[in-house]
C-alpha cells in the first residue's frame, strides 16, 4: 500500500515528508497512544497511528523503525517534532479522522 | 544547548565504571576499632587519639548498635560525662552500608548523609569495616593511576573512521523528555552506519531508549553510558536515587510507580526495565533506597548465540 493512498483515505495533511516518501511501502500499522506498547512490538511496525502528538511519540517510532507517523485527531504538531522527523527521516501526517475511525479507513483500503 | 546539559567527557564513562565496579569492601578500612556498649566515652577518646580517626562504632555481639563521633565525644567532655558509658552518648540508628555495594552507592550516601563515615557489615549484618571519604580518594586515585599507566603502555594508534568501536557518556536529567532519546538516536545511526543488522540495531535502540526514559521520569538525574566493541554494545544506566527499594518488584511487567504527567507521555505503563531485559542478551540491576540505581544491558552485535529472535 503506497502512502499516498493511505494519506487519501484519512484526508491527511503531509506535514513532513522525506525525499521519496511516495515510495514508501506499507505493509503493516500500529496503533496506541501508549510508547510503552510501541517500544514492546516485536514486529517490523512501519506505520504508527497515535493522538498522543509529542515529541516521543516521533522518537519511539524512529526507534523501532516506523517510517510514517499519523497525528490523528487533528492533534497539534509542534516544532520540535517536526524537526525529529526530519532528523530521523519519518514521514509526518495530521488526519482529523480519531484514532479509531482512522484505523477503521485503513483497515478497509488495506484488505486485500 | 545550556551549560548544564553539555555532554561529559568520555573519561567520564571510565570514572563511572570505575565507581560502579569497585565494591565498597574492595575500598574500606578492614581494621576497624569498636567499642562495646559498657565502654566509657573516655576509652573511645583514647582509641581516636591513638589511631586518628573521628568514629568509633559501637557494637554487640558484632552487630553494629551506635556509632561515637567527634562530635558527641565533645558533648560529653562539655558536660564533664567521659567515665559514663558510650549507649548514653552514642548516635543510636546508624546508616551502614553494605560490603557487596558498589562503590557509587556510597558516594550517594556521603551526598544524603552528613556523616563523615560510616560502617561496613557483611550479609549477616556483622561490622567488617569502615568507610570514608578518604578511603574513597585512595581508592580512586589508585584505580586511576592503574588505568592511565595502562593507556600509557597501550601503543594508542587513532581509531579508524568506521570503528565499532567508542565510549560515550550521556548525561540525563530529570523531567527533561526534549532530551530523553537523543543518546539513542544518535548510537541507533552509529550501528546503523556501520552495517550492524537493523534487528540489532533496533534491539540497542529499545534498551537505550527504555533507560534514558527511566532516567528523565523516574530518577533525579543520572548517566548513561555507552562502551562499544567489535563484539558488543554494553549499555549501563546510573543514576543517583531515589533508588528502588525492590528491584524483583519493579521487575514485574506492569508495576510501575509513575505519575500522571508521566503518563501523559506516554509511559508509566510499568513495562519499561521489563523490557530492557527482554531485548538484552545480559541484563543486570542493582539499586539501593537513597543510594541510586545501576542497570546494565548487553546486546551482542555477533547475531551467533545472540538472543535474536526476541
């Protein structure tokens, strides 16, 4: 799943990207607004959706490998976080979708 | 960067295993001189005037009871009291300290408690020594000299540019979560750049992680520390207390002792040094109320007979 139909389906703002984001690949996504349980996956997570808009959320997912984070909620982003994602090479998106209901959109467009 | 957030230097990691290595019964004075509880404040005046020193504890049966300091032995010379008994003046309860602690826990003591020494007991709680601030110099300044003849003798060629190998040292504060993860990212693009196994890589980065975070929420400040070979990257996290008081319990997944505002972080959900253990191939933790809490994590980079698959 390219990340430009994933931003299409949650009306996402692209506030960061990196270069050649469009072809970023997404196979699987997380979703918690608890670090603790991000820092616990095991698997390869490479899209996190979170309301939790601080700047660890964007630390916890470069740590385990996360290249897209979704802001969901229209949760404000802060400088600070957007700097660390351009530090750790995230791509970075605001949806107004909550959580739930972003999960939801994705889960539809990614069932095979 | 403000000045207090400036990074330690490097020899700074040798200091700290320094004083985390070295035991406090490898440091003290093993002859000790008590006294019983029917000795009389005159014979402790003696003892310290023989053999110079300002403490005496006062034992029974080898357990520690009371320790006579200076101090109390210029209350009872004041008050005309130097034939009475020692129980009389004695300071009652006496913060000892354990023989198997290390080193660092008992600098924190000396930091907490306004003593100038204190004793030393054995698991069975019997006095084996006495500790002080010169004893602590000595053994430093010894442990160095021994470090730096050694670096002399090494014939220290210039690390190559893609060496695995380095020595860091971060400094943590408390509540600072801006800071709290820059020592990860940073060794995360270190191993990275250098080829090491991105399951690897990620495995350091959570245990690193893990531990700066514990550093800014749960400690009042403290070090992390880096020490990387060809071989494997050992993480050591000390920090300066409030200490844990059981480790086994802090341990358990789920127990956690964090505040609201740390939760809103994100954290607190007491998974965090349970964690650090799993990604770990050796994992240690020691700590001690007051004193502080060392945890030390090693993660082998040769993925053979490494814990890989977690």
């Amino acid at each position: 799943m390219d990340l430009i139909r994933i931003a299409d389906t949650l009306e996402a703002e692209l506030i960061y990207a990196p270069k050649g984001w469009e072809q970023i690949n997404v196979e699987t996504v997380f979703a918690s607004d608890l670090m603790s349980d991000v820092l616990m996956s095991d698997r390869d997570e490479l899209l996190l959706v979170t309301s939790l808009s601080t700047e660890q959320s964007i630390r916890s997912a470069g740590i385990v490998g996360c290249e897209t984070v979704v802001i969901a909620n229209s949760k404000t982003v802060t400088e600070g976080m957007i700097e660390l994602a351009k530090d750790q090479e995230i791509a970075l998106f605001g949806t107004r979708y909550p959580k739930y209901e972003s999960c939801v959109r994705l889960g539809r467009i990614m069932e095979p | 960067m403000s000045p207090e957030h400036k990074q330690p230097l490097q020899s700074s990691l040798r200091v700290q295993e320094l004083i985390y290595g070295l035991r406090i019964s490898q440091v003290m004075t093993n002859k000790v001189f008590a006294v019983s509880r029917n000795c009389t404040m005159r014979d402790v005046q003696t003892i310290m005037k023989n053999n110079s020193i300002t403490g005496v504890p006062v034992v029974d049966n080898k357990r520690v009871v009371g320790i006579v300091s200076m101090n109390d032995l210029m209350n009872a010379l004041e008050q005309g009291a130097m034939e009475e008994c020692v129980i009389r003046w004695m300071v009652g309860e006496v913060q000892t300290l354990a023989e198997d602690m290390p080193l660092s826990f008992a600098i924190s003591a000396f930091g907490k408690f306004s003593f100038r020494q204190f004793p030393v007991v054995n698991k069975k709680n019997e006095l084996v020594g006495i500790l002080t601030f010169r004893n602590i110099n000595m053994a430093l300044i010894r442990e160095l000299s021994r470090q730096l003849r050694e670096m002399e003798q090494k014939n220290e060629q210039p690390p190559e540019p893609d060496s695995l190998v380095l020595a860091k040292v971060y400094q943590l504060h408390r509540y600072d979560f801006e800071n709290g993860g820059k020592a990860s990212a940073e060794m995360k693009k270190f191993l990275k750049e250098r080829g090491i196994p991105p399951k690897v890589v990620r495995r350091v980065a959570i245990a690193s992680y893990e531990l700066e975070i514990n550093l800014v929420a749960h400690s009042i400040g403290g070090m992390l520390g880096f020490d990387i070979n060809e071989e494997r990257v050992k993480i050591s996290s000390h920090d300066r207390g409030p200490g844990i008081k059981d480790t086994a319990v802090a341990m358990t997944e789920g127990y956690s002792t964090a505040n609201e505002w740390i939760r809103s972080q994100g954290f607190g959900a007491g998974m965090g040094l349970p964690n650090v253990k799993r990604v770990s191939d050796e994992f240690a933790i020691e700590s001690a109320v007051g004193m502080g809490t060392m945890v030390q994590a090693i993660i082998n980079l040769k993925t053979e007979g490494s814990n890989e698959n977690k």
